[in-house]
C-alpha cells in the first residue's frame, strides 16, 4: 500500500508541475488516503501479533 502511496504522490507532483491543479489535488488526496489506511492497517496488525504473543519476524 504504501507503494500505491508513492506513485499517487508522484502523479500529483507531475501534474502540478505540468499546471493541472485539479487532478495533483486529487491524487494528493488519494495519496494521504492510502497512507493513513496502510498505517491503520500495520498497527491493528501489529495489536493482534501482540496479543496473540507472537515475536515479530524481521
């Protein structure tokens, strides 16, 4: 997800470069949606491996 991120921010960055105000907005948005949602999703994840009493793996 969080590379989903990454490329919403990079066509928000060419588009603003290239003067399309409305569309960077929107992937703009799109980007700090999916960022939020990847960090919710790891953290209830890492809760549950918690409480489950699984070491995490690296």
């Amino acid at each position: 997800m969080i590379g989903w991120a990454v490329t919403f921010l990079v066509v928000a960055l060419v588009a603003a470069l290239l003067g399309f105000g409305g569309i960077a907005g929107t992937a703009m948005e799109a980007a700090k949606v999916v960022f939020f949602v990847a960090i919710a999703l790891f953290l209830i994840s890492a809760v549950f491996g918690v409480m489950r009493g699984r070491s995490p793996r690296l």
